[in-house]
C-alpha cells in the first residue's frame, strides 16, 4: 500500500507524543455533555440509548412515581437538544402509556430500545404492578412516531404485548429486541409467576406488530425449551440475528454439575422458523463455564455478530479474592464450536485493571467499523446501595407485645450522633413533646410512654407513632416489649423509607400472633396489603386498601394463639413513603417451644434487597439459630455456602436450624433473617435465652462504617451481650473499632474463606466500626428467659465525599483481536465521573446504559444520579477517539 507523504511524515513522531482517545469531546453538548431532567418528575432513569441513521440521538427513561410514562430526551450529533422534538421545542416529551394494555393499571418497566430505518424508534420492557392491581404483566414493544407519540399503525395503538401463558399470574419482560429481513422485528424476553420456573420465550412480529405468521408455528412466538436436561432454569437477555435470518441468543443456565448447581453462560441459536439450529454445535446451544466467583455465578450482558459470522458474547462474575467484578467474554464461530482466537475454549476473562468492585456490573458490548470491541461498564467505588441508618428525620411505630402488667412494660428509644445535637421526640395525639440531647460518640436513652404499645384492636388507623426531629444525623436503636418479652430494632430514617415491602414475620406463639405494624410518614397515605393468609376479615392473596394520615400507625395481626397462621410474604404498596414493621407479638421458635418473647424488625424496601447474605449464629445460643429466606419473585433459588437447598414461590420462605455460619445466595433480590429459637431449645440454666429478630443485611447494603448501640440491661437482669463483626476476610487486619485497630487474630474464617467473623464483649454504650471495605454488624443480648438483637447503624464518614461511596461509567477498548488498545484512554480504559456536571459536594452515581461508536467517537447514555439531592437526569455525552497514527500500527 502506498503511504502518502502525511502519513510518511507521522511515522517518525515518538509514541509520547501521540495523543490517547478517550477525552470527552468539547464540541459535543456542554462542554461534552448533555443530560435532560424533567419537571414531572426529578425520578426519571435512564434505561435506553439510541441513534437513529437521520442522525438524531434518543434517550427513553422511566420513573417510579408517573408509572405510566415513557419519558424521552432527543438530541443531534452536535449533543444539543433538538429545538424541533418536544410540545416545548426544547428537545424532551413525556408520552403516557395507550390505555387498555391490559384490564389492570398501566405501569411502564422500560428494558431498551431501536430505532428503524425511517426514524421510528421502537422501545421494549413490560409493564409492572401498581398499588392494589393483580393479574398478568406482559411484555410489551411500542413504536413511536419520529415526533415521539405512540404509533397506531404499529398493532393498533403503538404497542404489542407479548406472553408466555404459564399462568394467570406472570410477569413477562422483553430484555433485547433486533430487526430482522422485510421489516419484522425479533424480541427475546422472559416470564416468572408465583409457581412456575422462569420460561424464556423468542418473539417475530410483522412491519405492522402482528405476530409473524412463519415463526414458532404461525404463533410468532416460541416458549424456549431447556437445551439440555442438566439446565434446571434458563434466562434470556440479549439477541442477533443472522442474514439469513437464524437467531443466536445469549443467556444465563443454572447447570447440575456434579450434584452442584452453576450460573453459566450459554448462546442457543434458532433457525429461521423457531426451531434449534441443529447445525449450531449439533443441538442448537453451547454453554461456557469459568467458574470464576465464589458462587460461580456467570452473568449474561449482551451479545454482538462479528462480519464472518462469529459471535461474541459479553459476561460479568464477581471474584471472593481479590473482590471485584471481571468482565467475560466468549466466542464462537459460525458453526458453534468455541473460537480460539477469543481464548482458551473460547473464553477470555477482562478484569478492567482491577477498578470494578463486587457491586459492579457490565452493560453493553459494540463492535466498531474497525472491528475493536467497546466494553462499557459501572465502576463502583465504595457501597453507593450501602444502608444508611442515620439521619435528622424519623417516624416509628412500635409492636404490639402480648398483654400484662403496666409495669412490666417499656418503649424506649437509644439515640447515638458523631457529632453533639438536640431533638425533639412528639406525638401530638397523646400529648409527647420529649427534648433530647446527644453527646457525641455516647447514646443517649429515652422512656417513652407505654401508651405507644399493646393497642386494643387491629385493621384500624391509630396514632400511635412518634416523630423524631434532630438538628444533626443520628441512628435510633428503638426497644420495647415487657419483662420477659422484648426486642430492638434500627429505626429507619424517613428519606430511606420506600414503598414496597414482603413482609418478614413469624407464624406460632401467644398474644394477638404473627404481625404487621405500617407507619404513614405523609396524610392521605393509601396503602395496599395482600395478606399471605386469610386475616380480619380479608382473604389471603386479595389485596385491600387502608388510608392513613401522617403519623397513624396500622397493625395486624394473625391468629393468635398456637395457630401458626404466618403473614410472611405478605406484600404491602403505598403511594406514598411508608416505614414496616414485622416480627410476632410473642414468638415460639419453633412452634410448641418455651418460651414465647417478642420478636420485631423495621423492614426493608424490596428495591433495596440482595443476593449475598452472611449467617452467624450467636456464640451464646449453643444450639444455634433459625435461618429464614424470604423470596419476593418466583423461581428464587437458594444456596448455603454453594450447595443448593431451596427453590422458593413468590413470598415463600426456607427454613433451618443451624449452629454454624453460612454465606446465604439467592438467584434472585431476597430478605434473610435469623431468629433465636426459644430457651427450651439450648437446655441451658434459667432457661437461658429467648427468641428475637434480626434482618441480614445483603452484602450489597453493607456500610463501612456503623454505629453500634450495646443497650442496659433492663429489670435488673444481668444481660450477656456480644457485637459479631463480619468483615471481609481480606480486610481483618483494617477493622477499627472506636478508632482502636482491632487484632485479626480476633477474626475467623467463614464459609469458604470469604469471610471472616469476630465476637467481641463491650460495656453498654454506643461505639463505632469502621473499615476500608464494607462490614456486618449485629448485636445480641441475653438472660434468664429474655433476649433481644438488633443490627448496626450504617453511618456516613465526616470527611465530604465518603459518605457511602460513588459509581462512575468505565469504558474499554480491544483490538479486533481482542487485546488492550493503547490508544484508547490509559491502556484502553477510560473512567468518567459526572460529578461536576450534576452539581453537589458528594459523587455522582452513574450507571452507563450503552456506549457505540459514532466514527471518530464513542457515544454514551448515563442515567445519573445527584447523591445530595437524589435528583436524577438522563445524560449522553461523546468521548474522542481515532488519535491519528496510533491504530496503523498497533497489532
């Protein structure tokens, strides 16, 4: 090939000298960067990034509190609004969902999007449940007009819903959607239901969104089947389609290896008419197993077709040591046998220099016209989902404990601050106005009046909670019961407060039973509870509604008695904020064992559940404690330290009696809790020990730092109380406590060494845990018939910007033969925070949505997030690449 005399001139230029892509392109928006907000709503989120061939960019979001609208941002090349979209010519529209989807209300649950040759985009996800509705949510995709509205001609009104018809009762999502020949459309996508496994199922429609007569046997729908007998369940999450029309899907198979069950990558590949492609690896699949992460759970991410018909597949697992988050990538020729210019049986593992924490995730996968690989992914530094227990605002209610005397009974409040404050504790109904003090690193103790428990009747609105103001942060522990009969919670603060919760109870004891206490934190609060079994005159499964005010609280309660009627499972939904309480006014565990005692635990929002939990039973109970997992989805699959024990029904839970920890894995977002069981168990003197609650925090909402709040004892008991640390076994020679380094001699390893735990005995007050990386906290306290536990308070560091971590977009470049690109960023990675651009002293937290090329640049979409405000806007912005000369001589 012949160099012209530009390109002769550059070759002598030293490599310091040639500038890295990966900058952010000033000509682009603002500086670089545009992002839309909207005045409808400040929850909007980012869920799909697009271009159109006329040039135009199109950002889709949804938002939690306008259900049924679809929100869109549109743009130029040139990063600047697009004066001529929008009822504002400002670039934004917000376009309500057509009505009549279904009989139910429509609720938008946006996955992705497309846009076809004419400029039409076409979005896909599902629609979800709302407050008080039950039935079928299907999947749906919409076409919109290029003006933004929805398109009749697409179906009859801009939308096609999709099921799998497993029950009456399922919840489908299209999760990757892509054009196939004469205008038809293929969508890929899933469906879960209350008793039925996870079904998986392939979509072809028509230019005009009717099904596709030719695909799945004039169905236009094909109800994947499990490719080979030792996949107990399968989930699709992204599509290609070939040229001629064959369509390879990525997705997620949990495997039987070895009576083991494996996450495991796997591309399964139908032919033009629905069918598995025998031609593709003999029977339409092949499966990837690394095996990399503790748990080995191997994620699926996207999925792209290279020119000669290979396929490569983009993965993420999270390592145990070093923990992290690694990026897998797998390749396969067009015939399904496992490329070995990807790696080693076709598998490459990409760890993005070590920068992803256990909480990130991969996003998307591109390929640009040269053939490079673009990576785009969420750093995350710190625990941006971390709890945080402490704030300036409370509302709290307390449990009802089974009847006695008025003297035996106690409400009390132990209220710890990093800094000294003032409050005020009110219930203006019962005449409290209580001022408190705090002293800084100390706790300080509140007796409430017992009028705050033990109310006459349930299933009607009382105002029986309190209103706890304070003029600096700080982290309430709440105690009551009666002699004999208590427990302690963490308080919730009210901005942390949601508005979906499955409620962790108990079934079995005496007193009114098995409970739910709902505290409204806004006036004219609707509420919709669907009990898990029949209770006050409400069936189970039927949900009804109940309206409180600011400050009433709601109780239920089920069966009384030895009746062992449970309202675990049951789910409850505001409209607005609500704070959850769940537990049992007096608890035998097990069922039939003495003696009963209250126990209680301030749920936790479903939008804030995880995968990850650690088990550890107290060392003062030798018989061990009850481990409870509590599924909100169905299919939920259950393992303890890596063997699978349970696969659990929306709502369902298991159950067993350990003596030993356990790293707790679910399939999908659950509740864990551990309970004592009753001091007849252990066979100890006095009847030593009681039955209480404690939730597990997922890993995901561990805090680095926690307040932790070891109470008096009460009635003169001599209480044995011990604070368990759990701490990542890595991380045992950094836990401070009270700024003293602690000894890791103090720590023992756990499960499969992930883990390492400490118990440690400390004097009534409060201290504080801190560690470079996140850690567990409990506390548990016992006597002669009596106990209590409750978790640590998550609270921020002083310093500004560590208050619970950041999460920033991460780019990476391969070459097309998949190694590092020197010119993109710092050896082919880029890392780009959007603090500034939203504004606020603390970080951003980002969530890159998708990045592609866009000829000498790279396009991304961003949903981002204010961390002081919790304001949310879409934002795309442009990065520079093809510095001259680099690439010509790379490989």
């Amino acid at each position: 090939m012949r160099l012209s005399s530009l390109v002769l001139a550059a070759c002598c230029v030293s490599a310091s000298a040639v500038a890295a892509d990966g900058g952010l392109d000033a000509a682009f928006g603002d500086a670089g960067r545009r992002s839309f907000g909207f005045l409808e709503s400040d929850q909007v989120h980012l869920r799909a990034f697009a271009r159109s061939p006329q040039g135009r960019l199109w950002l889709f979001g949804d938002a939690p509190d306008d259900p049924a609208a679809l929100f869109i941002g549109r743009m130029g090349l040139d990063g600047q609004p697009d004066g001529g979209f929008g009822p504002g010519n400002d670039g934004r529209r917000r376009t309500t969902l057509p009505s009549g989807l279904v009989p139910q209300t429509e609720a938008l649950a946006l996955d992705g999007a497309v846009v076809q040759a004419d400029g039409k985009p076409i979005v896909f996800g599902g629609l979800r449940a709302v407050p008080g509705e039950t039935g079928a949510y299907p999947a749906i995709v919409c076409r919109l007009t290029a003006a933004g509205t929805f398109d009749g001609s697409f179906d009859g009104d801009g939308c096609r819903t999709l099921r799998a018809q497993i029950a009456d009762d399922e919840v489908c999502r299209v999760t990757d959607a892509a054009f196939g020949a004469n205008g038809t459309l293929v969508a890929v996508g899933n469906c879960t239901a209350h008793d039925q496994p996870e079904r998986p199922f392939v979509a072809r429609l028509t230019a005009d969104g009717a099904p596709d007569a030719g695909f799945g046997g004039g169905t236009g729908l094909v109800l994947a089947p499990a490719p080979l007998p030792s996949i107990a369940g399968q989930h699709y999450e992204a599509l290609v389609v070939r040229p001629d029309q064959r369509i390879a899907v990525l997705g997620q198979f949990l495997m039987f290896s070895n009576n083991v069950l494996d996450l495991e990558l796997g591309l399964v590949q139908f032919d033009a008419a629905g069918g598995l492609d025998a031609a593709f690896n003999g029977n339409g699949f092949r499966a990837f197993a690394f095996d990399l992460g503790a748990d080995n759970a191997d994620h699926a991410r996207d999925l792209v077709l290279r020119p000669d018909g290979r396929l490569l597949a983009l993965g993420d697992a999270t390592l145990a040591d070093p923990p992290m988050t690694v990026a897998l990538l797998a390749g396969v020729l067009p015939d399904g046998t496992p490329d070995g210019a990807v790696g080693t049986g076709g598998r490459r593992v990409e760890d993005f220099d070590a920068i992803l924490g256990t909480n990130a995730a991969l996003a998307s996968l591109e390929l640009d016209e040269r053939g490079r690989s673009l990576l785009a992914a969420r750093e995350v530094t710190g625990q941006p989902g971390a709890i945080t227990d402490t704030g300036t605002d409370f509302w709290i209610g307390f449990p009802r404990t089974a009847d006695t005397e008025p003297e035996q009974q106690f409400v009390k409040l132990m209220i710890s601050s990093d800094l000294a404050t003032t409050g005020t504790i009110t219930n203006a109904a019962l005449g409290i106005a209580i001022p408190f003090a705090t002293v800084a690193d100390a706790t300080t103790e509140i007796t409430l009046p017992i009028a705050l428990q033990n109310p006459a009747d349930d299933d009607l609105p009382l105002p029986l909670a309190v209103h706890v103001v304070a003029q600096a942060p700080v982290s309430i522990v709440a105690m009551n019961g009666r002699r004999y009969s208590l427990d302690s919670f963490v308080a919730t603060p009210t901005d942390r407060l949601g508005r979906e919760y499955r409620l962790m109870a108990w079934a079995g004891g005496l007193g009114p039973g098995s409970q739910l206490v709902i505290t409204a934190v806004e006036n004219a609060t609707t509420v919709w509870i669907t009990p898990a079994v029949a209770v006050a005159g409400h069936a189970a499964g039927v949900p009804y509604a109940v309206t409180l005010q600011r400050g009433q609280t709601y109780y239920l309660w089920a069966g009384g008695g030895m009746t062992g009627l449970d309202l675990t499972g049951t789910r409850i939904v505001g409209d607005k904020p609500v704070a959850v309480l769940g537990g049992h006014t007096c608890a035998q565990v097990p069922l039939g064992v003495d003696f009963c005692d209250l126990v209680t635990e301030q749920q936790q929002p479903v939008t804030s559940w995880g995968t990850t939990f650690v088990f550890t039973p107290s060392p003062l109970l030798p018989a061990g404690e009850h481990l409870r997992v509590l599924a909100h989805e169905g299919d939920t699959r259950v393992w303890l330290d890596g063997v699978a024990v349970a696969t659990l029904d929306a709502g369902a839970t298991y159950d067993v009696l350990r003596n030993a920890p356990a790293v707790v894995t679910t399939s999908r977002p659950a509740a864990a809790a551990k309970l004592a069981p009753g001091c007849a168990v252990h066979g100890l003197p006095e009847c030593y020990g009681d039955p209480n609650m404690v939730l597990l925090p997922a890993t995901r909402q561990w805090s680095a730092r926690q307040h932790v709040v070891v109470p008096a004892p009460l009635f003169g008991f001599a209480t044995d109380q011990r604070i368990t640390l759990v701490v990542p076994a890595t991380r045992a020679d950094q836990v401070f406590f009270d700024d003293v380094l602690l000894s890791p001699g103090l720590f023992t390893p756990i499960g499969d060494g992930s883990y390492a735990v400490a118990t440690l005995t400390r004097a009534p007050r409060s201290y504080t845990v801190s560690a470079p990386e996140p850690v567990m906290v409990a506390v548990d306290g016992y006597a002669a018939g009596q106990g209590h536990a409750h978790a640590g308070a998550g609270a921020p560091f002083l310093e500004v910007g560590t208050l619970t971590g950041s999460a920033d977009d991460a780019l990476l470049r391969l070459t097309a033969g998949l190694a590092r690109d020197r010119c993109f960023g710092q050896n082919g990675r880029v890392t780009i925070d959007h603090t500034g651009h939203v504004g606020g002293a603390t970080p951003s937290i980002d969530a890159v949505v998708r990045a592609f090329a866009d000829g000498g640049g790279v396009l991304v979409g961003s949903a981002v997030r204010n961390s002081q405000t919790a304001d949310q806007r879409m934002l795309a912005y442009r990065l520079v690449t093809e510095a001259l000369f680099c690439d010509d001589f790379e490989e």
